[in-house]
C-alpha cells in the first residue's frame, strides 16, 4: 500500500486519535514541529507522547495539554537547561498532570528496535547497581540462556502513531534522510501508522538513484506532507540550521505559564499553518539559517543491463 | 598573558586523560571542549564519538548540543543512534567517556535523575540520557562537575549511573566488564580511585586552591594520596588556544 500525500491538517485528524501513543522523533535535528502544532491546534488529548529527548516540541505540547503521560530518555533543552512546561506538568500538575515512564537512551531505543523487528522484548548491557528499575518495573532483566549472564530487559514499544521529518521524500513515501538519523528508522518500523513530513517531495527517480540514502520506504509509510521549514526551530541538514537563538530564548520564553501560553496564542493557535508561521517570519529564517552549500559528490552506482 | 582560571585548569585537566588515538565518547560543553584542546596539543588522532550517531565528528564550530548540523558535516561516519549505542558503546570500541552530573558519591556513582524523592522530587533533573550506558560500557570514564558540597553527599538522592558501585570488587561483581570512572575533575583539584577500595582520592589541587577550601566542598571524610600533588599549569600556547581558537566568546569558560 502507497502512502497518501495529505496536508498536514489532513493527516493529524485522520492519524492521530485521543489516547493515541505518538512518537514525534527526530534526534536535535529534524523534529517534526509543525506536526506538533497541528496537533495542539486540533486539541487532542490524553495522548502518550514518546521521545528519546521530549525537547521544546513536547514542552509545546505537554504546556498545551494534549498529554497525559511521557515515556523518555532526557528532558531537557540541550545546552540551555530546564523545560519548564514540563516541569510545571510534574511538579505541579499545570495544566494537567503528567505521569513519567523514564529509560535511557539506549533502553528507549531498544524498545523500538523491538518494536522494529517484531519481538516482544530487547536485550541490552544496561541498568545494574543503578535504581532505574526500582522506579520502572518495565526494565527488568532477562537470564543468556547460552552463558547465564544477566542482561537489561525492555519491552517492545510500538506506538500507534509516529512522525517524522526528513528532507525529502517521493509522493509514494519513499523517505530520504542525511546528517543525523536519530531512531528514524526504528520508530518507522515500530509504529502502526506513521507520517512523514518533508522539506520537499521529489520523483520516484531521485530516490532511486540514491537508494542508500533512503531511510523509511514508503511501505511503511502512511501519509507525506510536504512543509518547508516544518521542523524550525530544529533544523534539516543543508535546509536550515537549528535556530540556536531560540533555544535559548526558550528559557524565558517557558519560564512562566504565561509566557509560555502568550507564545502558544501567537505562534501556534495563531497561525493556520506552518506556511503562516514561515510566512510571519517574513523572510527571516531563510536570511537567518540557511547554510552555504556544501556538496556531496556523487557515487557511482554502476549501470547493470 | 593572564594564568589560567579554575575553568580553564579544568577543561586542560580534561584534555591531558585524552590519549592519542582514543576514541571518546564525548558531551558539548567542558568535554567537547577538552577534546578539541587534545586534538590540538598531544592527541590529534582522537575520535570524536557522539551518542546522536557521529564518528570521527570534527564540528567547525563549538556545538550547542551533542545534535548539531556541525558534528555530520566532515564526519567519518554519520549512523542510526541504535549502531552507536550497540555496535560502538555496548561492542566495546569507546576508549573513554565523558559524564557531568548533579551529584557524586564517593564511588563515583552519579545521580542525574532527581533532587529529593523521586516520586515528589524538589528538583527534577533531565534523567539518565546516555549517561547510565557510557558509565557502564565505556573502558573507563572521565567525570566533570563544579566542586559543591551538595554535590559531593554523603549518599545519592538516586543512582542513575553506577560507577565503582559500594567500592572494592563490587563493580566487577555486578558483571562489569569495563575500569569504571578513572578521574574526577572539578574547579578546585583532581581525583582518581583508590585501586583496591576504589574510593575517589584527591590526587591534585589546582593552583591557589587550598585542602581546607575542598574538604568544605566534600559531604563524606575525603581521602588524599600523598603526596598532594598541584595541577600542573598549561603552557602559553594551550591557553591561547583556549582563549582565541577553541572558545573565543568565552561561552564555556565564561
């Protein structure tokens, strides 16, 4: 089955239901921003939002109250300090409470990997002498049945939605991606639905003539949306840089309820669309973040007739 | 030109456990920082390892976060964050990890998870990340952390990444197959590991800093090797390249 390009407002409503378990993912770079505000603009709630690192697009949405739990790895805002949605959500139940289920990195992407590869659990060198697993009972251990070592156990994680970003992909939703690739690939495979947003769609042709470069097919793919600029603040390889400005503007920005709400009103509940939002910018993010050129030269794949 | 700051003394501390042709696991910030400086000076053929999926990063610019577009461009090898962690970390090819924390025991075991109770924490700090893994994985670990007295308890608030566990053999009894934290580096000195006990010692201070001044920076009664050594000062050149080259707005060393 081919995937279906929709607008984003399209594929939100269509693939993402209260209650859902989302896992918008991209590592530092290509987080799928404007998938998340969609979401708080279609006020969904209840979700069970996963991510190796929830980010400002998770305070965004957890600020927003469209979550109720979060599974992770690392809250915070890389290099700048706290997410104060977040903590308010913890440590105050503002706007609504907000339950934790906390891994690391390795243990959360172990449970895609699960997820990916359809089994029921991952095996991992992980975890012993630390008090993890005293506070999550899902990170057990599990007995080498060749050597009897004890190894970390964790459950296979499949959430019901996943969204991605990536440069680009063609219309049937053959996805490629350069730069850091985070667990894009493990979460695709993992998810029962998944959306890919991209900087740009191109012909069948251009995947295929760099077939290495694709990370997602479109076999797994349930919908393409196409939106320049989707992941800003974040970044994408050779598109944009991340708008570090804003990183660290987001300290203050979130510091209060507020404040943080003042943003929402603006930027998110403001705008109909990411092409709004770009557009507000008046042109500043192209002047800002756009990098010089730095190419790649080709492979030769070889013609085999 | 000016002698060198207590931050300073710490990222070139840093920088001399970095041996040529490691390959580190390696944070932005202070780490990020001592590497480069070690690239520079007597370790240009480390590898730069980042846990967002890079190796051999050589970023052209002092990253914000262990994710930026600095650390693929010019990379050896740009992976899936799963290969990183399981081919590199879990397969045994890190040489040496770098970890920062909000607090330390006297084991090196690291709390980065919560402040006070867990389920009612006073602060919540950002959790385990990739920390738990490179402490435990890693052959051995270089820890950073600004010397505070509640930073430095008696006992952790939690244990999110176990260094030399309750001491003695008990690393290795936990099924450890890897030397655990070989130094802490804080502003005031530098520590290593009782090799038997395995409790952290106070090896050096650095320049000016008294024994007093860490003792009141230390939750526990602190052992010091003797004889207490001092940090020994960096040459012209490794400052300039500090102060000009590798941070010359002072974002890390302030």
């Amino acid at each position: 089955m081919s995937a279906r390009l929709l607008s984003m407002k399209e594929a939100i409503s269509q693939y993402v239901d209260d209650g859902d378990v989302v896992a918008a993912e991209g590592f530092t770079h290509l987080i799928p921003f404007s998938a998340g505000h969609e979401i708080i603009r279609q006020r969904k709630k209840d979700l069970i939002l996963c991510r190796l690192t929830p980010d400002l697009i998770y305070d965004q949405m957890i600020a927003a109250g469209v979550a109720r739990k979060l599974i992770f790895g690392w809250i915070g805002n890389p290099g700048v300090g706290s997410l104060y949605g977040i903590r308010r959500a913890v440590e105050k139940e503002q706007p609504r409470p907000l339950s934790l289920e906390e891994y690391s990195h390795f243990g959360l992407l172990s449970r895609l990997k699960a997820g990916a590869s359809g089994l029921p659990f991952m095996h991992l060198r992980d975890y012993d002498g630390t008090d993890l697993p005293a506070v999550n009972g899902s990170i057990r251990t599990v007995e080498c049945p060749f050597t009897g070592e004890s190894l970390a156990a964790v459950p296979a994680l499949r959430p019901d939605v996943a969204i991605l970003h990536a440069q680009r992909a063609d219309s049937s939703g053959n996805t490629q991606v350069w730069g850091l690739l985070g667990v894009q690939k493990e979460v695709a495979f993992a998810a029962k639905k998944v959306i890919v947003v991209v900087e740009e769609i191109v012909s069948e042709d251009v995947i295929r003539a760099d077939p290495n470069r694709t990370l997602v097919p479109g076999l797994v793919v349930d919908a393409v949306v196409a939106e320049p600029f989707g992941a800003h603040p974040s970044y994408a390889q050779g598109y944009y840089d991340r708008d570090n400005d804003f990183y660290l503007g987001w300290a203050q920005t979130s510091r209060t309820a507020a404040s943080l709400e003042a943003y929402l009103d603006e930027w998110v509940y403001g705008v109909a669309s990411r092409e709004e939002y770009v557009e507000k910018y008046e042109g500043e993010l192209e002047r800002r973040l756009k990098p010089q050129p730095n190419l790649s030269p080709p492979v030769d794949y070889g013609l085999y007739t | 030109m000016r002698p060198a700051s207590l931050s300073e003394l710490m990222a070139v501390a840093a920088a001399r456990e970095i041996r040529d042709q490691d390959v580190v696991f390696v944070g932005v910030g202070l780490p990020n920082l001592a590497v480069n400086l070690a690239r520079r000076t007597h370790a240009p053929d480390a590898q730069l390892v980042y846990e967002s999926g890079v190796y051999g990063a050589r970023p052209a610019r002092q990253p914000l976060s262990i994710g930026d577009p600095s650390l693929a461009t010019g990379a050896i090898q740009v992976m899936p964050m799963a290969e990183t962690f399981t081919y590199f970390l879990q397969g045994g090819r890190i040489d040496v990890g770098f970890l920062g924390a909000a607090q330390i025991d006297r084991f090196g075991n690291l709390n980065t998870t919560v402040i006070g109770d867990y389920e009612k924490p006073t602060t919540r700090l950002p959790g385990a990340g990739g920390a738990s893994e490179i402490s435990w994985l890693a052959r051995r670990t270089v820890i950073l952390l600004p010397q505070k007295r509640n930073k430095f308890p008696e006992r952790l608030d939690f244990r999110t990444s176990v260094g030399h566990h309750t001491g003695g053999g008990s690393r290795e009894a936990l099924g450890s197959k890897t030397a655990g934290p070989s130094r802490v580096i804080t502003n005031l000195g530098v520590y290593g590991f009782d090799a038997s006990s395995k409790e952290m010692e106070l090896h050096a201070l650095h320049p000016g800093v008294t024994l007093d001044e860490v003792r009141a920076e230390v939750g526990w009664e602190l052992r010091v090797r003797e004889p207490l050594e001092t940090t020994e000062a960096p040459e012209p050149e490794t400052l300039r390249l500090l102060r000009e080259e590798l941070d010359p707005k002072g974002v890390i060393l302030g």
